[in-house]
C-alpha cells in the first residue's frame, strides 16, 4: 500500500523536517500542533528549513562537474547525482517551492489530523510519559490503515507499543538532523511488529529520498546515537566538571579528527532540550553531585535562559 497523506506529531526541529522532506516528493502532510502558541513557535521553523532546503538545492548547481561534488551534495534532494543538470535542480527547486505551498496544512483538532492518515510520525520531546499519553489520546481516532511510527531518539518502541492499539503497525523511524543533507533513516520494529509493516517502512523512507538503515533488533539509541549519545556525554562531562571550555573542548575533536563540528556545536543543531532530556534519563541524574547531575544543572540554566541552540538563535554559541 502506498502511504501518501502523512501526519507528523509535533513541530519540533526533526518534526518539522520530516514534514518538509515529505512534502518535497510529493507526499500530503498534516502536522498536528497542541495549541495556537505551537502553531506561532512551529511555522517559522518550517518556512526557515523550507528556505534551508531550497538554498542547498540552488547551492548544489555549483558542485556540477566538481569532484567534490558527489560528496557534498544535498543527497536527500536529489536522488541521481551522476546525471543531473543545472535545470533539472531549478525545476526541483521550482516544484518544491509549489509542494511546499500547496501540500503541507497545520491542524490543532486531533481528530481531524489523524482522520485519514496513512501514516502518522510521532516527533515529540523525549518524554515517556507525554509520548504513552499522547498514543492513549490517538489510538482510537486512527483508521485502521493507519501504520504509526515514533522518531523517538533513545526508547524503546516496545515500551509503547501497548498503548498505541496497534502494536503490530507501530515501529520506530529514526532521522538524522538535516534530514535532506544526512539522508539517514534507521528502522527498527519492536518484537510484536508485523514483518510485511516492517518492509513497508523501510519502502516508505526509501520513497522520501532517505536511506534505509534496518535494524534488525530494538537498541536504546539505535546504531547511531549508541555511538553519539556517549560522544556527547563525554564532552558535557569534560565542561560539567570544569576540565575544560566548550571552545577548547570542541576544536580539540575538530583538529584531532577533522571534523566540521565538534560535540558542542552537534548539540545545538541537536537542541539542548533534547539533550537535557536525555540526560535527565541517566539513573544518577538526580545524584547530587553526580557528573550527570552537573550536566543537568548545566543544560537546565541555559534552556531556562532561552538558550536551546541553532533554532533560538543561541545555544553555546550564537547564530545569526
């Protein structure tokens, strides 16, 4: 079955993403936001990646005959790099600008955004309990078509499933952040998905222009936050217990490794509230004294100053 009229829950940054990258081959998306305030919070993030999205796609025109180019390009944007034109990216950007326009709709009725879903993507905060009372809320306002998939960062699917009303229509679709740059999409089903639901999933990213990355057993964090998360606990730790500064710490990877970002500034296109999120997750993070406790107290100052990363404008560093 062709999964073409998708629901997202939630605006956040990977949210919003999932919804554009959708809209962009052509699928209908609906996102389903709680309140009028979430609709002001969530439209500039979608017109801001939409433009994102739109500029790297124009950028790419000049990677054309560029050895670089087959590495640097927007590959969740275009699918054949070896054989694109100047024009065929000005039409993709063209029909993308129109899709953008015409095939994404905001919905503050839950029932009315899941009342003919294909598909539904729950992108909400790494929060058990908010996650089980949101798949409580929705479970009999699905059709019966309807698969359901979390993004969910660090859980388990198993650890809902029993509250969704169809645990063998739900599984977790993973994403990287700037999804049409670092097309990843990790599948993971839980012990009671079904097979065939599973398969289907693993179509629908490959339709989004995503790489399908299957699982083949659940994993807290997948393949590739079990690899980042401890990455980036490592470095809150070096700052948290004064070992060193953020600035130091990152160009201290960056020079060693030669990579384009070190774990600090990985944690504002992340978002700090996901980071705190998880953090506060970790059993000794109500230690007093305990690293993670540090690391708690840390990122809780910044997001209680507005200082949550890339999309505020502020995070450890600042953006224009």
């Amino acid at each position: 079955m062709e999964r073409n009229k998708i629901t997202i829950i939630g605006g956040g940054v990977l949210g919003t993403q999932i919804g554009l990258m959708c809209a962009y081959v052509g699928k209908d998306v609906t996102f389903w936001l709680r309140s009028p305030g979430s609709v002001e919070r969530t439209m500039p993030k979608i017109q801001r990646y939409a433009e994102l999205m739109r500029a790297d796609l124009l950028k790419a025109k000049t990677l054309i005959g560029s050895p670089m180019g087959k590495f640097v390009y927007p590959r969740g944007l275009i699918r054949d790099w070896d054989s694109v034109t100047a024009e065929e990216i000005d039409a993709l950007a063209a029909q993308a600008e129109a899709r953008f326009a015409d095939s994404i709709h905001v919905e503050l009725d839950l029932a009315a955004a899941l009342a003919d879903a294909d598909l539904v993507i729950e992108a909400m905060a790494e929060e058990p309990q908010a996650k089980i009372a949101m798949y409580t809320a929705m479970k009999d306002l699905m059709p019966e078509k309807t698969v359901l998939l979390t993004n969910s960062s660090t859980l388990l699917p198993s650890t809902f499933a029993p509250y969704t009303g169809r645990p063998e229509k739900f599984l977790a679709l993973h994403f990287a952040n700037t999804i049409w740059k670092n097309n990843t999409a990790e599948v993971m089903g839980h012990p009671g998905t079904d097979p065939e639901i599973y398969q289907e999933v693993v179509r629908f990213a490959d339709e989004i222009n995503m790489i399908p990355l299957q699982l083949h057993k659940e994993q807290p964090g997948y393949i590739l936050n079990s690899m980042l998360v401890p990455f980036l606990s490592a470095a809150q730790a070096l700052l948290a217990t004064g070992v060193s500064d953020h600035e130091t710490i990152d160009r201290t990877w960056e020079l060693a490794t030669g990579a384009p970002a070190g774990p600090f500034k990985i944690l504002d296109i992340v978002g700090l509230e996901t980071a705190y999120n998880i953090n506060q997750m970790k059993p000794d993070a109500q230690v007093e004294g305990s690293v993670s406790n540090r690391i708690g107290k840390l990122l809780k100052e910044k997001l209680d100053r507005g200082e949550t990363g890339v999309n505020a404008g502020v995070g450890f560093y600042r953006y224009k």
